[in-house]
C-alpha cells in the first residue's frame, strides 16, 4: 500500500468519520483540532486514517485521537500512525508523549504497549463525567481513562 501521512493545513477539511470512531464526541474533537494538529493518512486520494497532536505542556505532546477506516483495520496502519505521531512529536521536541484510551478499548491498549508506551494511571469515571452517553465496547462499560506515556529519550517499540 502506498500511504502518505500529511498535516492538514484546513480543520475544516477533517475527516470527522474517522475522528467520530475514536472518540464519539464531536465537541471534544473540535476543542482539539482548534488546539492541535491533525496529520490523514492517505492511500492514493482516499483518506484512511487520522491522528491529532496537541501540546499539553512545555515539552509534552499527546496523542488525542487514532483511528483507521474499517476496512483498513487489521492491517497495521495503526501502528503506523501511532508511530508516525510518536516521530512528530520527538521532531516538536517533546520529552513525554501521552495517550489515553478507554478501560474498555482491548485492542488499542494493546497497540500503544506495543509502540512504547507504559500505563501511568486511571482517571476513574472519566467517560462518565465527560460523555453525556453510555459508551460500551468489546462487551464492558466504558468508564475510565487508561493514560499511558512514553520518555521520548527511551523511545524503543516493540517489533512486531
């Protein structure tokens, strides 16, 4: 597959589809595409997935957003996004890159493990206090907010 991963220079041309699979809060998602920066993942003129990037802090960065087409799914575009927002983020000079994910979201858990990351702590009840519906995913309430982060200077991912 021939991928590209580009800035989008216009949030108003954001792939809200794709943003929406991630997070079902079109609120939230516009409060940090106004804050942040937002790279599609393009194969030829289709656009497969998204991340956005937001300074934080001085010298962190986060991860707020990441996500793939369905049809794309399972095919490690992922990964490669999670690592391409990682490479952006070290290139903006951040120290620590951050990513939060839901208690119930298994298989992104999984990802950012796998890319570096380390569980650093649970905001309980987050998506409780934040959304205004009930989220479940894989069978299990979506409640907490598992945040993980990565020491840039140690970046090292795991090989597939």
């Amino acid at each position: 597959m021939d991928m590209s991963i580009d800035l989008l220079e216009n949030i108003q041309d954001a792939p809200y589809d794709l943003l929406l699979l991630a997070d079902p809060s079109r609120d939230h998602i516009n409060e940090y595409l106004r804050r942040g920066q937002c790279y599609v993942a393009a194969n030829k003129h289709e656009v497969i997935g998204v991340f956005v990037l937001l300074r934080t802090r001085p010298g962190t960065m986060e991860i707020m957003n990441v996500a793939v087409r369905d049809k794309y799914q399972g095919q490690g575009i992922g990964k490669k996004l999670v690592l391409c927002a990682i490479g952006k983020a070290i290139e903006q000079q951040a120290v620590t890159i951050e990513i939060g994910t839901g208690n119930s979201s298994l298989s992104q858990l999984g990802l950012y493990q796998k890319c570096g990351f380390r569980i650093t702590g649970v905001d309980r009840d987050f998506f409780i206090r934040h959304y205004d519906e009930e989220i479940v995913e894989n069978g299990i309430p979506c409640r907490d907010m598992i945040r993980l982060s990565l020491d840039a200077g140690s970046f090292h991912p795991i090989p597939s």
